[in-house]
C-alpha cells in the first residue's frame, strides 16, 4: 500500500528520496510528500501535494530542498480522502517531529478524542496524524527522548503501521519501527535508506534489515545501527543480503512494466525451475519438501490461504495436489479464513501464497494457523519479507520484482512452484506412476520455450483487443484447470481496463450467465484440446445460439471451434495439469492491450495497490 523512504548520511537527502517514491510507485498511491531538516538553519520542512511524485516535485520546485536527513512517502487513503492536509508527512503541534505512517491505527477515535481533551488540534482526518500528536504529547509531559516516547506511544496503540519520525532538534537521528507492515533499513557507508521494501534501496547498498513486528531501529548518523524492542530491550540486527538487479526495476524499452513482466515470463518460469528441475528433465526435488516430507507426508490435508491472484493460482494448486498426491485440499481466502473459527490443527498443513510475503490477511491467517499447530509452508516471491519468516519452510517462485500492479510473472510463478510442490511430494508418496512423473517434468521444462511462441502472438492479440474497447462486460468460461485460469483472466481486465467481467465453470454457465448472453457479450472460453474439450465445445454452442461473441483459446490445429468461433487464439499444445501455463499468457495480453486501447494508466490502475499491507 503506502510507500516509506527515508535517508540520513552525507548526501543531499532529497534527490534519493524522490527516487524512492518513484520506485514505489507500483505500490499505488494518492499523494506524495517529503520532510527534510534543512542544511542552513535545520529548520523541518514539511512539503505534500496531491497527486503522483511529479505533483510533489512542481510544488518543491522554490522551496529548500535542502539537507542530509529526510523522510518520504506516497499515500493510498485509508482514513481520511486524497488531498494534500491529509498526505504524509504529518507535524506535531509544535511542528518538531514529522512522521510518516503506513497501516491502520484502530482505536485512532478514542487516542484523538483525549489529545483534543488535552488541547489538542487536527489539521488533517487521518489516523496517521493522531500518533505523531500522540508521541509529541508523551514526549512534552514526560520530558523524554524521542525513542522512548515512541515505546510509549506504540504501547498504546492497536493496529498496524510502520512508521517513520524525525525531530526538529536531533537531525542525526530516525526512528523507525513496524507492526504488521513492512519495513527494511539498508545499511550503506556511514549511511542509512529506509523503505517500505528494498526497491528503492539496491540502487545504494545490497545490505539491509528487516524489521521484525513491534521491533524499533534506531538510526543515528555515523552509528551502529541499534534495534530494540517496545520495552527497550536490545536485539542484535540480522543483516541479509539482497540480490537484485536495477535493470529488472526499469521499464528496458516497453510502454509498461506490465507488458514487460508478461514477456519476461518465459526466462522467469526457467529461474523458478533452476535447481529443481533437472536439464535432462528426468527428476523434480524442492529441498523444502524433501526436508519435511514425513510432516507432509502424513498431513490430513492441506489447506491453502491465499488473496487475489494467488488464490487463483492456489485453485490449480488444489488440482494438482489432490490429482498427484491424493492429499485433500481446501483453498481459502486468507480474509475470510482469519475471521472465522476454523478447524486446524497438528495435522494439517497450511500453505501460504503470496507475491510480496506482506499481504496483511495472508500473514494473519499464517499466525492463526500457527497458533494452532499446523505445519505452515509459505510459496512468496520477495525475498526475505514477513510471510517467508513466518512460516516453517516454504519456496521462493525467484521471478524478479514485479512491478506492474496487476500480477502476470508472478501468478506463473506460482503455479510453477505448486507443480513442482505436487510432483515432488507424489514421487515421495509414491502415487504417481514413473512414467506420467516423467511425462509431466519433460513437458515442464518445454513450458518456457512455449510461452515464447504464445508472446509471438502478441501483435495479432492487439490487433483485435481493439474490436472490445466498447465492451462494458466480459464472461470467461473455464473447465477443470481452466477454471481458475478464467477467473484469472477476468480479474485482469477488470484491474486494469475497468471492464465488468466475471470468470465461471463453464457448466455453471447454465444456472445463471446464460442469461447474459447477448450479441453485446463478449465470452471468452478456454477450449484446449484435453479430456473436457467436448464439454466445453457444447458450452460455445449454446453461446453461440444465443448471439454471443465467442473469443475461443485453443490448441494450435484446432478445426471444430475454430468454425464456430468468432475468434480463435491458437496456442502449442501441452498437458491438461500444465495448461494454465500457457492459456494465462493470451489472456494476460488481452487484458493489457484493451486497457491500453482505453488510454488507461496500466501500471497504477486506479484504487489498487501492488501488496495489500493493511485490512
């Protein structure tokens, strides 16, 4: 959600601070602002406009910009509408502290109606501008230092945040600390970066430190890093190494990072199978399951939590799992999951999927399941982020940052991942005959080289997405592991075009949709040639009877569909469990070029951020 960034050493603080925001535009934003304890009279400019960076950089453009300290950041509403007394940073009532906030401080009401008892006046509607008031207020009373009023504070505080503070009269110093959203410290030479996550940070340093929950950094120039917790007790900072490459942060030449992430799939789906697929294409081993396969083993079922495009790709999960593992298996969305009683315990194993590893509800629901004893995996792409610590054992889908907001290398990745999770486990339990086994893992290793030929077909999927821009509703259809793919696909178009569609069983068509169908209606059907082809063909025919629009996805060669289809996108053939590997890809495209064909901002559709940190 919000994006955090911070600087403090002997460079000008700004300039890095604004290309931090940029780098996390992806993360969505309303409004950006930025406070710096200038170089000249160490006064605390505050400066936030409405709007995206650029906004922020015209409103600095005769301001002092000046200093060597600084904090920044881009707001998603929550409390409180877009505008620029609403945005971060936010003073104190002396204007000495600026703090910036992303989460949600729950019980804000009652914190906000005893500082106004106390004399105490709000600027803005945020929850956010009711902490810093709140730390100043312990801090005034108690004559204390900013750490320990920010103990206080945080102490009586429900919610999540991590937070970033500066001090008018201390400007070698930040405090910084997290509950339940994310915050890392890079640590450079005689130098600090701060970030919600560590894309604005790799530009400076590869060495940074992931705050625990309710842990506090304190950050003074020309110091050791020290970390404490809420009650001061010091724990020794656990630094990591990241490994990340400043090209895969920029566009490389594309209009979007979209469309550059679905053309980086093919090379994204062979650095998540490196090291576990072999070349020969004989053998799958993720050391996660090899090194808990008796807990695996002998698990009464799997339950899988997961939001969004991951609970997309947790449904084919399901499939997988139960088709070659004979293991029964639950896909949950994390949100519901958390908020409900359920019925976990030691015999259960809880798969957690999420791109960032810092989706609110996913991390909640991995805690609950904890609490419970299950045996929790987590399958993430970010490296080093909140779920992944969380978990017991788990596997990275290694695809790179993911920049575009709607998620298209990710949900590959993950569903990579989940095949080799189901192939890997039914060798051990041995309820995969060795030639189907050997079968799927050749086939997995020609999945790469397929998707190439699917991107071929990216100029013809652009030319017709401009036949749909009038559209104003969509229905996907889907069988077996095209179901997901369906609904996968309908989520895209309507993250990033604004079109209505909704993705169904092709079967559940009848008790219902059908209803919709109209020549008006564009239906996009998922016809591969596997064991429910005959199913779904019945299904475009009684679309077709209707005066539907049909956009059939087919396998190359097809010649029934292919005749009573409007549309046909031809894709290389493969096997019916690695399908959604490849029938994803046209979608994908689809998706992009009408929302590019509406003049939409694709990158940061509107209302969306990139990680869902907070409810």
């Amino acid at each position: 959600m919000c994006g955090i960034v911070g600087y403090i050493g002997s460079r000008e603080a700004y300039p890095i601070l604004v290309k931090g925001l940029k780098r996390l535009e992806y993360r969505g934003y309303d409004s950006a602002g930025v406070a710096l304890i200038s170089n000249a009279d160490q006064q605390l400019n505050v400066y936030k406009a409405k709007g995206k960076v650029s906004e922020l950089e015209s409103f600095v453009e005769s301001k002092d910009i000046s200093g060597k300290i600084g904090i920044a950041h881009t707001r998603w509403a929550t409390h409180g509408e877009p505008c620029s007394a609403n945005a971060h940073p936010h003073y104190s009532s002396s204007e000495t502290l600026a703090l910036i906030h992303n989460g949600i401080i729950e019980n804000y009401a009652v914190l906000k109606e005893n500082l106004q008892a106390k004399g105490y006046e709000f600027k803005s509607s945020t929850d956010t501008e009711v902490l810093v008031q709140l730390i100043e207020y312990i801090k005034v009373t108690n004559n204390l230092d900013l750490l320990t009023a920010v103990q206080l504070a945080l102490q009586e505080v429900i919610g999540a945040y991590a937070i970033a503070v500066v001090e008018k009269d201390h400007p070698e110093q930040i405090i910084a600390a997290r509950k339940s959203s994310p915050l890392v410290v890079g640590i450079g030479e005689d130098e600090y970066f701060l970030a919600s996550d560590a894309t604005p940070i790799v530009e400076y340093t590869d060495k940074v430190v992931y705050l625990n929950d309710e842990e506090i950094a304190v950050i003074n120039r020309g110091e050791e890093l020290k970390i404490v917790d809420l009650h001061n007790v010091e724990i020794t900072p656990d630094v990591k190494t990241v490994v990340m490459n400043i090209g895969q942060l920029e566009k490389g030449g594309y209009p979007h990072f979209m469309l550059k992430e679905i053309f980086e799939q093919p090379d994204c789906i062979l650095d998540c199978m490196r090291g576990r697929v072999n070349v020969e294409g004989t053998n799958v081993v993720l050391s996660a399951v090899i090194d808990h396969k008796e807990r695996l083993i002998k698990a009464k079922r799997f339950v899988i939590v997961a939001c969004g495009t991951s609970w997309h790709a947790a449904l084919i999960g399901k499939h997988l799992i139960e088709s070659f593992c004979r293991i029964p298996v639950e896909v949950e969305y994390a949100s519901e999951f958390r908020y409900r009683d359920p019925v976990i315990d030691e015999q259960d194993v809880v798969l957690a999927i999420s791109q960032s590893g810092e989706t609110a509800d996913t991390l909640a629901a991995v805690e609950l399941a904890k609490s419970r004893g299950a045996f929790i995996y987590g399958i993430c792409n970010a490296i080093g982020s909140s779920i992944p610590r969380a978990t017991n054992t788990g596997s990275y889908i290694h695809v790179g940052p993911e920049i575009g907001v709607a998620s298209t290398k990710a949900f590959t990745g993950q569903v990579t991942v989940l095949t080799m999770l189901a192939l890997t486990l039914a060798k051990e339990k041995n309820t995969i005959s060795e030639k189907e086994y050997l079968e799927i893992v050749q086939e997995l290793n020609h999945i790469p080289e397929k998707m190439k030929q699917v991107l071929e077909l990216n100029k013809q999927i652009a030319e017709l997405s401009k036949i749909f821009t009038y559209a104003h509703n969509f229905i996907y259809l889907g069988r077996g592991y095209s179901y997901p793919v369906a609904l996968e696909g309908a989520l895209k178009l309507k993250e990033i075009s604004y079109i209505h569609a909704e993705g169904y069983p092709a079967a559940e068509m009848k008790h219902g949709p059908i209803a919709l169908i109209d020549a008006e209606m564009p239906v996009v059907v998922i016809a591969t040639h596997n064991g429910l082809y005959e199913k779904v063909l019945s299904n475009i025919q009684e679309i077709k009877a209707r005066k539907g629009k049909v956009i059939a996805i087919v396998s190359e060669g097809d010649t029934i569909i292919k005749n009573i289809a409007d549309i046909c996108i031809e894709l290389p053939t493969t096997l019916e469990c690695l399908d959604p590997l490849i029938t994803t890809v046209p979608l994908q495209m689809l998706a992009y070029h009408i929302a590019v064909c509406k003049g939409m901002d694709v990158d940061q559709p509107r209302n969306l951020a990139k990680s869902v940190t907070v409810e």
